[in-house]
C-alpha cells in the first residue's frame, strides 16, 4: 500500500514539480493545475466505477478496458480544460496542454494505485516502470486533448469542430494502444518506449505550433508598422483639414493596397440609400470618383428592398444597417446572403467576385455614414484570390476610424457648401428686392409712372371720339 502511494502519487507530483521550475505553468495558475490534477483522478474513479457496472452486464474486460476507459477519460480531460478556459479566457497553446497534462497526471495516479494494490506481487523495479510508463502516456494523450480543447475554444475558424474530433481521435486511439500492449502482457520495456516516443512527438507539434505563432507575430508585427506608416500621415492630413474627398480617396487606396485588395470601394450613406463615391478596380482598370477625374455611373444601392426589408443582396446595404463587419471568405460558396447581382456584374465583365470585406463607417455617434468594402485578397506570392485574413480585418477595423473621421468631416464639409450656397442664393434675393424697392420708391419712377397713366388715359379718350 504504501508503495503503491508513494509510487503513484511519487512520480506525477515530481513531473509537475519539474513543470514548475521550467516555468511552465506559475503560481498564478496553479490552483487551475490542481484543479486539472484532481479532476482527471476524479475521471479515473469514475471510470473504474463504469467499467465495474458494465462488467456486471456482461461487458468484455478487454474491451472496456482497451475502447471505453480512454473515452471516458479524454471525455473527462476535454470537460475539465474546457472548464477552466471558460474560467480563464486564456488562449495560451501552452496553458491547454498543461492544463490536460495535469489531468491526464491525476488520472494516472489514480490508475498505478489501483492496479498496485490489485497486483498480488510486483517487485519495485517493474511498478515504477509501469508507473512511468502510464502516467507518460496517460497525461500525453491528456494534452493532446488540452491543445485541441485551446483550439477549438478560441480558435474561430470553420474547421474547429475537425480539429477537436481529429485530436480527439488522436488522443484517444494513442491512449488505447498502450491499453493494449500492457493488456497484452507484452514486456514492460515496450510500454516506457512507447510512452517516451509519445512524448517526443507531442513535444514536435508543440515546438511547431509556437514556431507557428512566432511567424505569424512576425507578420502581425510588420503590418501594424506598415499600418503605422499609413495612419500617421493621414492623421496629419486630417487634423490640418485638408481635401476631405481626396482624403477618402487616398484613405481607400491606401486600405487596398495594405490588404492587397484588387478593387474597392467607398460608399456613402444619403437617406435610403448608398452612393457610390470611390471606386477602383484593378483587374478591370476602373477608376471612378476622387481624382480620378472620372464620373462615377454606377446607381446607388438600396438599403431596403420593395417590400421594405433589409437588402441583403448587396452585404454594403447589409453592413451600413447592421453596423456589422462581415468578412466572405468566397461568395460563391456563401449562402448567407444573395450574390446574384454579384454573379451578374461577373458574367458581363468576366471578372471573379470572391472575397470581400466590409466595414461600416460610423461616425462619434456610432451612427453609420458610409461603408469601406475591399474585395478580392490576393495572395502576395501566386497572385491568387485568398479570404481576407481574420488578424488583419482587425487591423482595419482599427484603420476604419480614421476613415469614419475623414467621412464625418467630409459630410460637414459638404453640408456648410450647401448652407453657403443657400444663403447666397437668399442673399441674392433679398439685394434684388431692395434694388426692385429703391427704384419703385424713388420720385423720378413715380413721375414715369403718372405720365404712363396720363398716357393711357388719354388714349382711353381718343378711342371714344365719334366717327363722321
């Protein structure tokens, strides 16, 4: 008893005791380790309480010892990790795995006790050899669980409910195999082998997908530097109230290149409607509005249909509504929202609508007043159509502001050239009806006036005379 205890329970705490001087995990998560620790052991009991009943129905040993016990013991991982995540809000790759690895400890520790105290004989060498063996693979298999449990919690992408079933899979049929060889009594050596060949590959997938992160924080890296480089300029632009139109128009540009768009467009927002007031296209070498010189002669999009719902034909209409930021991977493939008008620009240009991604404009109020849509991602080395990437819709949505700004003073610029417009023409108005008063007013107009009127009498005297 008191080897298998200190066995058992031995080697897990030594490994999370070594975990802890390698800093992986620190004091201000340990409490969610012993959590994890406790929670597998707990999944053990359960387990072992499951298999008791099953074999009272009748159930194979082998069976639920090889299929069911890695079930219910990913099942446990998965639950417990998925607890603390929702607890946490952490998305660190690292933490999931040492969350599932302190799980997977725990239920291993639960498993050497029990099978020692169960075994009649076993000399020490082969218990701590067993020991080590099991709580490697056990709390292996447990962190490839803890990894795709991290995934599919804060990874939203369309693929993650694959990758949770894929390492799932993975976890449980790694878990299961070693259920097998033991159960074989195959020699102990295979076993330790097979549980250090487990580690090291898991090690491999954790050391590729830091690499992984650390590449694509390199990139984030140089495109917000690069977004600086944008933004600065434009900020400078914008407090010293230059051009709005053309400050739009460069806003649009700018955004189009730093995602690689090949077209864009800018929308304004009047009444019921959007107008077209930027328009550029690459591929099609369209260039309308701005400085371009070039009337734009594309009619406005409507915000409503006929029967008076929101258009979702057009995702701009839908976007400046919403106050959504809707990013279509390939419209094409899209379901959501009705491409048609889409596929008809297509058919008659020849041109290939996929990506898009549209930001609404809004302005201090949060009130939409116009909409920036990019369209088509290319990919910088094939020069292919890609999505717009989801790291980098957050850059723009960061850049939108700066465009809502430059939108909001570009309207109030437009307002007070129609508030001038309208007072020079009531202006005009009133100088002509003063000018109108002083002459009617003065006395050499009335003196033509009375000679008019003695004119016209007398000529209404004339033609009364009788003929002879």
């Amino acid at each position: 008893m008191t080897l298998a205890l200190t066995i058992g329970i031995g080697i897990p705490l030594f490994i999370l005791f070594i975990m802890l001087v390698f800093k992986l995990y620190s004091a201000q998560n340990i409490g969610w380790v012993s959590f994890c620790l406790v929670w597998g052991g707990f999944g053990c009991l359960a387990s072992s309480q499951l298999n008791t009943y099953l074999l009272g129905k009748g159930a194979q040993l082998d069976a639920l010892v090889i299929f069911l016990a890695p079930i219910i013991h990913q099942t446990f991982v998965s639950l417990g990790v998925f607890f603390v995540l929702n607890r946490e809000k952490s998305d660190n790759l690292i933490e999931g795995a040492v969350y599932g690895w302190a799980a997977g400890l725990g239920f291993a520790a639960v498993d050497t006790i029990k099978y020692a105290m169960a075994a009649d004989s076993m000399v020490m060498e082969a218990m701590t050899a067993r020991s080590f063996a099991t709580t490697l693979v056990y709390a292996t298999a447990a962190a490839i669980t803890g990894l795709v449990m991290t995934q599919f919690y804060f990874r939203h992408r369309a693929n993650r409910a694959v990758i949770l079933l894929s390492g799932l899979g993975a976890a449980i049929g790694y878990n299961a195999l070693y259920n097998w060889l033991v159960n074989s009594q195959t020699d102990i050596v295979i076993p330790v082998i097979y549980g250090i060949g487990g580690l090291t590959l898991m090690s491999l997938y954790i050391t590729g997908q830091l690499r992984m992160i650390l590449v694509q924080l390199g990139v984030q890296k140089k495109r917000a530097d690069g977004l600086l480089e944008i933004v600065i300029p434009i900020g400078v632009d914008l407090a010293a109230e230059s051009n709005f139109q053309e400050l739009l128009e460069k806003m649009l540009v700018e955004a189009k290149n730093f995602c690689n768009a090949d077209a864009g467009t800018l929308y304004l927002k009047k009444n019921d409607s959007l107008e077209f007031a930027v328009v550029r296209n690459d591929t099609l070498k369209i260039a309308m509005g701005g400085t371009s010189g070039n009337e734009v002669t594309l009619p406005p999009v409507n915000l409503y249909d006929s029967d008076g719902g929101i258009n979702k034909n057009n995702i701009a209409a839908y976007a400046a509504l919403t106050g959504e930021i809707i990013n279509i991977e390939d419209a094409y493939e899209n379901r959501e929202f009705d491409f048609s008008g889409t596929r008809e620009f297509d058919q008659r240009t020849g041109y290939v609508s996929s990506s898009f991604l549209t930001i609404p404009l809004k302005d201090s109020e949060d009130k939409v007043q116009g909409v920036l849509q990019l369209l088509n991602a290319l990919d910088t080395t094939k020069k292919t159509i890609i999505p717009f990437d989801q790291n980098l819709q957050q850059l723009m949505t960061s850049f939108s502001s700066l465009a809502s700004a430059a939108l909001e003073g570009y309207i109030q610029e437009q307002k007070l050239r129609s508030e001038i417009r309208q007072l020079k023409i009531e202006i005009d108005h009133a100088k002509r009806d003063k000018q109108v008063a002083e002459i009617t007013d003065s006395s050499y107009f009335k003196e033509l006036q009375q000679k008019a009127q003695e004119l016209r009498d007398k000529g209404k005297g004339t033609s009364t005379l009788p003929l002879e």
